[in-house]
C-alpha cells in the first residue's frame, strides 16, 4: 500500500469529527487514493497487502488498551495470571512482530468473513497463509516453559483483540459488534481457524472492555419474567467425528513448504457431541425464571410473616383489653348485686318507683330532673 500525504483541510475535517469517541475514525486508502472516513464496518474497503506484508490495524485501534483489556480478561479466567512474572512473559510475546502481524490480519480475515463480503476468496486465503507462517514463528520463539500458559488461551486472546480492535475503530457499528450473534460468529470462528474445533463455550462472556466507566460488554440484570419460556430443542443431540492431526494453522504451513514429512504424524478420529446452543439458551432462561421465581416468594412471604406477627400483637392486646374490660364489668355487677342484697328488694323497688314518678312530673312541667 503507498503512503498518502493528507491537507492540512482534510485533517482538520477529522478533528472535527472526533467528537463521537476518543479514537473513532479508521482510515483507509482506496484504489483511487482517496481518503475515506469509516465510521461503520459496512462500509470499510479491506486494503491490500504491501509486498506480501501482513496488514496493519486501523490507526485508531488502541492498541495498547487492546493489549490491557485482553490482559483483564485472562487475569479473571486463568488463575496462572495472578502472577506478575507470567503477565510480564505473556505481554512480551504478544507483543512480537509475528503475533501483532497474527492479530492485523486476523482482523480483516474476520471483517470480511463475519461481514459476508463476496469475492475475496484469494483475499483470504492470502491472510491465512501470512496468519500460518507467523503463527509457527510465534510458537518457535515462545520458550518451552511458557508455551502452555501462553498458547492455552491464544485463539481467545486473538478473538479479543479482533473484537476489540473493531469496537475502537467502527464507533457507530458498535450496537451490531456488542450482539450476542456477531460475538458467537467471530469467536467461533477463530477458534476453528486457529485450532480446528469451533469452540462453542460462550467464552465471550468473559470478556472484558473497560472505556473508562466499567466493562461495556457486561450484561444487564435478568429481565423480568412475563412467562415461562418454552424448550424448543431441534432433532436430538447430533455427534461429529473430527479429525486429530495438525491444528489448521500448522496443516497449511507444511502444504505450503511441501514438506516430505508431512505424513509422519498420523491422523486420529475423535467424535464429540455438538453443543445444543438454542436448547441451553432456553433451559438457562428456564432456571433463570424459576430461581427469580423462588427469590420473590420468599420475599413475599417474609412480608406476609412479618404482617401476620404485626397483626397477632394486635389481636392479642385487644383480648387482654376485652378481658380487663370484662372483669371491671362483672365487679361491677357483683357490686350493686351486692348492694341490692344489703339495702331490701322493696326499699330498692320503692326508690325506683319515686324515680319514675318524678320524671313523669319533670315531663308534664317541662323540666327534665337529671336525678
């Protein structure tokens, strides 16, 4: 690709469309040498190699964070990364010439195939085989003792830095790169162009994109549950038998040395089950309903617990009042009864009849005695 020298307008006209994020421009040269501003992935032309070169990242991939959000990432899935001394190891030899050239051209292998573009077929094949070289220079110069901890997360480390990469670059596709879909794609796919399996684990999930306020990739709190989700599974388990040989990165760079050698690693079948994504998706929002289920009963009927304790206090104390009020009553009772006794039935009944007179009298005269 030639070098373009650009007006002091045409920057400018970037400056003032910086204002959509802190890196948020790719740019690009057409085959007409024309500068183009790319703010979605869709409309990105893939540039060509230069003397079989690998392609660099867009100018505003921020690399260097890149490079920090994948070390976030494996610091919470590996617990070997808790270790400075493997942080600093593994930082180095990602950091190489042949493994940032594995992760630039891996980014236009995915942007064209993970976009559908049509008719680069040697395009990519071209990247491939730049990717296969660098990785078996990467895998040569990574001493023994640090290749299990450096290569046992690599293809994801890729995948990340891909995503990454296109999440700075691609500001205004960022809601279609954050879908749970373009994520599944992109991870599956380099994980089979990288190991030969396409991984299927969801690993994605764990990753890790800190801008400034947090990880953006986090997903929010389960939803509330309108209904109970069906489980829809689609025929029964199905079983793929995988050939065991050289991982697809190693395979084409011994095609394309034409080493005699080649056959001297004998192929091994391996048949392993396919993992049922939709089926799991929907058990997930199953237990996920159910579990939300439980919490809000529980809840409830720590509520309802507490009202009825409230409500029996109550109810209690009302019946010590009635049964006070009831014992003031019937002293009362047993009182007069008493009284009655003492005083005479008949000097009682005349004192009774006296009254009555009295307030018919009060009655005729107008004047009604309180006595």
């Amino acid at each position: 690709m030639k070098s373009v020298i650009y007006s002091n307008d045409d920057m400018d006209l970037a400056q003032e469309k910086s204002f959509l994020t802190e890196a948020n421009t790719s740019m690009i040269v057409k085959s007409d040498q024309k500068k183009s501003i790319v703010f979605k992935i869709e409309d990105v032309d893939p540039p060509l190699s230069d003397n079989g070169q690998a392609i660099p990242l867009p100018e505003n991939s921020n690399f260097s964070r890149v490079i920090d959000n994948i070390l976030e990432t494996l610091k919470k899935v590996n617990p070997k990364f808790v270790s400075p001394i493997i942080v600093k190891a593994w930082r180095t030899h990602f950091n190489s010439p042949q493994c940032i050239s594995i992760l630039s051209d891996m980014f236009w292998y995915c942007l064209v195939k993970v976009d559908k573009r049509q008719g680069l077929k040697e395009y990519k094949k071209e990247l491939l085989e730049r990717v296969s070289q660098n990785y078996i220079q990467v895998f040569v110069n990574v001493p023994m003792n640090e290749k299990e901890f450096f290569f046992e997360n690599f293809f994801d480390c890729i995948a990340q830095g891909v995503f990454y990469s296109m999440f700075f670059s691609y500001p205004k596709s960022r809601t279609r790169l954050n879908s749970e879909d373009f994520k599944r794609k992109l991870f599956e796919l380099v994980s089979k162009s990288i190991t030969g399996l396409c991984v299927k684990n969801e690993g994605f999930n764990n990753w890790i994109l800190d801008l400034g306020a947090g990880n953006v990739l986090q997903k929010d709190g389960i939803e509330k549950a309108v209904k109970l989700p069906p489980i829809k599974a689609k025929g029964k388990t199905r079983r793929t038998l995988q050939q065991l040989r050289y991982s697809p990165m190693v395979s084409r760079y011994l095609h394309s040395k034409r080493y005699e050698a080649i056959n001297s690693v004998p192929t091994w079948n391996m048949r392993y089950t396919v993992r049922n994504l939709e089926k799991e998706r929907a058990l997930d929002e199953r237990y996920a309903y159910y579990k939300k289920l439980a919490i809000d009963t529980e809840r409830k009927n720590k509520e309802r617990e507490k009202e009825f304790q409230e409500m029996s206090s109550k109810i209690e104390e009302k019946l010590k009042e009635n049964h006070r009020d009831y014992r003031l009553f019937v002293h009362n009772i047993n009182t007069q009864t008493q009284k009655f006794i003492e005083e005479g039935a008949s000097d009682h009944a005349n004192k009774l009849i006296s009254l009555s007179l009295l307030q018919k009298e009060d009655k005729r005269s107008g004047y009604i005695s309180l006595f």
